[in-house]
DNA sequence: TTGACAAATGACCAATCAGTCATTAGTATA
DNA sequence: TATACTAATGACTGATTGGTCATTTGTCAA
C-alpha cells in the first residue's frame, strides 16, 4: 500500500468518527504509524488530503451507483437494484458515508462546498435519468419532486445503517422504498419543484467564483482539451477577459464553440457571467 | 435586550454562518459590540452558550409544531398544517434551522448529542401522534417509516429553503408533502422499521450504561410501578444480575412480565441486554 | 568503505483558540 | 465629594493547531 493511501485510510476513520476540524494532522500521523514531516511528502496541506478523500470515495460511489443503472435491464426492479446499490455503497465505505451524511453541508471552504455541489449535481442526473427512463412521460410534472423524495429517502435511512450497530436487512428497505418510490411516481400530482426552480438553485458557483480563480481554470483546460478550437477559443477570451479588445460578436462567437463541446459548457457558462459582470 | 439575549443572538447568527467550531468567541464578542470578558459573565462557557441556545430553538420549534398538531381539528388538513408549521417555523428561525440541519450530526460532546437525540425523539413522537390520529390502525405496518419518511421530507426541502437565495411558495409545498405522505400512509405496505427495531435503535445510552447505573435504574422502577408482579420481577432480576441464581427459563419469564407493560419495555431490554453479556 | 541521494523525522514556528483576572469605568448611596 | 459596589474591559496564559525545515536515517552504486 503506498503511503497516501495508509494516510488517506488513517485519516478516514478518524474523520468519520470526529469530523474534519477536530482531527489533526498530529492525530491522523500517529494513526497511521508515520512522522508529521511524512505527512507533508504526501500531501501538499490537509485541505489536500479532504479533496482527495472526497474526489476518491465520490467517484467510487457515484460509479457503484451508475453502474448499476446504466447497466440493469429489467426496468421493473430498477429502483430495487438502485436502492441496493447505494445502501451497500454506503456500508462498504462506511467511514466516508458517515463523512458525507455528516459534514456534507457544513461550512468548509469555498473549493469544497462547489465540488460536493457538483457530486450532488452528478448524483441527481442519475437519479433523474433512471426516473425518465422508468416513468417517461408520466412523470413529467413531479420529476424534479421526486428526485428529492429519492435523496430524502436516502439520507434518512442512511442514518440507520451508518450510525446504529443493528443488523439491517437492506433487502426488505431496498423493496419497501422501491415501493415508496413507485407509488410518489405514479399518483403525486402536486408540482413543486418546477423546470425553472430547479435551474435557478443548480446555477453553478453563481456568485462564488473570483476573476483569478476562473482564469485559472481556463488555463487548466486549455491544457485539458484536445481540439484546437477549444483551445483557440479558450485561449482568446482568457486574454479578453484580462484586457478586453475583441468585439462582442467575436466574443459571443468563440464562446458558442465552447459550448458546442459537452466538456466546456460549463466554464463557458462562467466565463459569460464573468465577462458580464464587468 | 439582556446581555444573555444579545449574545445568543449575535452567536446565533454566527454559527448559521460558520459552524459552532469556526466561530470564536473572540468574534461573537466583537459582532455583539461586547468584551470578552462580558462574554463570561453571562456564560460560564462556549459550551453553555451552545447547549443554551439548542435548548432554547428547539423547544421553540417543538412546541410551534406541537401546538398546530394537537390544536388542529380538521384532521383532512392536519398533515398540510403539520408541514405548514414546521416549514414557517424554519424560516421563522432560520439561523437556527441552518445550524439544526447541518451540525445535528456532526460530533459534538457527548451531553449535546444525547441532548440532541431527545430532541429527535420529541419530533418523532408528535409526527407518530399526529400519523396514528389520522390514520389509526389503517398505518400499524408502516407508522414507523412514515416518521422516518416524513423527516426525510422535511429535511430535503428544507435545503431549498435555507440555503438559496430564491423566493418559496410554501403554501405550494406543504401541500405537496401533505398529498405525498398521504399516498404512502394509504398505500405503502411494506414494513421495514418494526416495533422492536424502532425501539432498539431508541434505546437511550446503548451500550454506553454500567451495570451500576442499571441497578439504580431498576430500583428507581421499583419505587415507580404500582403493579406487585412487575415489582417482583423487577426485584428478582436485580439479585440476578448481582448473584446469578435462577434458571434461564425463570429470567426468561420475568423479562416477559416486564415486557407485558410498555413502562417497563425498556427496562427489560437493558437488563436483558446487560445479562446477555455477562 | 565511501559518498551521493532520497526518505523520513520531530523540534520548532506563528497563529489561533478558550478562558482568566488584575484593572478600570460607571453608578448609586451616604 | 467620598465611598462602596458592580459591570466591563482587554492583555494575558497555556494549550493546540497547520505547516516548515535543519537534521538524521536508510539505501543504493562505485
């Protein structure tokens, strides 16, 4: 096992049991049998070893989930096999479940909070996908409504698993969410979270974002992307954005070819907002 | 104002913000325009301060619910003021609802969590007053779940409210929730959470109470009960869990004595459990 | 055995924290 | 005005934090 991984191992456990602020880094180095000085080999801060616990453990428990949905056929147990998946997601990574059902709205720092945000985004799109892809039309008025009660669901229930030393058959609570689920899909009526709510409270970083953080990300990406428009175009509006000297048209022009590429749709949403705002 | 009301409001706002950890007192001071050393003479520490102010919230927002649950006659609607009242209330108290939903689990001393979970408990029995006087026999399956999936709600919404900017028609959701509960209380049939479940994880202190501590608690129970069997039963398993004497088959039979009466269903199970392990 | 290099250490630093206490300011009574 | 009292202050303490860096240890090839 490399040393980041018996660091990110270490500092998981104790995490999940006392929260990011109360471990230290002493803590964390004395748990996993190493010097402080060790610690800093590794990792460039502890706000590293956070992002990195949260990307890792994120990502595989997005992929268990997504997995699963993409991957079933009979769409008359989807839901089950969803549920299944994501409780037995949630029990094999414990430690960071605890972690994310604890600390997942807390106040951190600016970087964290967009990157859960962006997870929580992913994990609604998979949500919302396999809705779509059971109910279709039908549910067309309540599907933003459901994606919430799905997360309810979750979140409540998680609490059993994560926090209480009782064997759970997660059989029995996959089926009876399944059925709970079901049965909002097909008879609630009610509409409260429209089309238009939804895209107002999922703006990315709406305000959060600084000129110097964002041209930052521009650099990131020009390296990121292949294509030599991408990269032309994203290279032109850093420097519009740093002295503006291109005419609006041209500017509109170059970052409509960001968002003919899937992968930059989203910085080209916030280079417009920011060129906006100047 | 008091002094005590300034700085409780002050931290109020504070916390909201930061989290209990992030905020000094140094900060609370300065925002409330006091000195430190003030700060101490109203509170003996942060820890008072903390406990004071979810003494004080929660039996605000307790009692809001409460009084609409049980005043409430028409009981078509009482699930949708159920929901009116708890999400008014929120807002009312908004500050204070941001620190409930995102520190309620975080790791805190072990007095604030314990203190927590008995407010948890007081939510729990009015939602299950409320759902068993609507619906009666009709839940005896699933009252449970429903408590666990009404919170749910309850907490995934309240997201929407709290942490975005964005004008709410809570008339609209309150509604909506009340037509959601609605259809699983009269539908959903499977049960996950039983009686014996719901009151395992219930069980206050677990595992963290010493056999001294349960011998008090039984002779504190046998000066409370009126019934002789029961007083009986209870003094018999106090002698075994000193002396142990009696078959399995007799202890086995006076646990059964006590579990007959619900006021001693927990005490059984504590003193079941505690002989289980010796 | 030597020398060169990387891996690992833990004493150390500046910053920050909760909480204290000698001192001062304000106020009421004589 | 003088006295006695409380209310309020903020410099201070000791503990703890994230992070650094001069030093030591371990491991190679020559």
């Amino acid at each position: 096992m490399s040393k980041k991984q018996l660091i990110m191992e270490s500092a998981l456990e104790l995490f999940a049991q006392q929260g990011f602020d109360a471990t230290s880094v002493q803590q964390i180095t004395e748990h996993a049998g190493i010097s402080k000085g060790a610690f800093y080999l590794s990792f460039k801060s502890k706000d590293e070893l956070i992002n990195g616990l949260i990307d890792h453990f994120m990502l595989s428990l997005i992929s268990d989930i997504d997995q699963v949905v993409k991957n079933h056929e009979m769409d008359a147990n989807l839901l089950y096999e969803f549920y299944q998946a994501a409780f037995h997601s949630f029990q094999k990574h414990s430690d960071f479940a605890k972690i994310f059902i604890k600390e997942q709205s807390k106040t951190l720092n600016e970087e964290l909070i967009s990157k859960i945000h962006q997870y929580d985004k992913l994990i609604d799109n998979i949500i919302l996908g396999m809705l779509d892809r059971i109910y279709g039309e039908e549910i067309s008025q309540t599907r933003y409504d459901l994606i919430y009660c799905v997360k309810g669901f979750i979140h409540t229930y998680s609490h059993l698993i994560l926090f209480f030393d009782v064997p759970l058959d997660l059989h029995t609570l996959s089926r009876s969410l399944a059925e709970k689920t079901a049965l909002l899909a097909k008879h609630s009526e009610t509409t409260f979270i429209t089309e238009e709510l939804y895209h107002t409270i999922n703006e990315p970083f709406h305000m959060h974002i600084t000129k110097e953080q964002l041209l930052e990300l521009i650099e990131q990406k020009i390296e990121e992307v292949e294509d030599s428009t991408l990269k032309e175009s994203l290279t032109l509006l850093k420097l519009q954005m740093i002295e503006p000297s291109l005419s609006p048209a041209i500017v509109k022009g170059l970052i409509l070819n960001l968002n003919n590429h899937p992968a930059c749709k989203q910085i080209a949403y916030l280079i417009q907002d920011s060129l906006n705002n100047d």
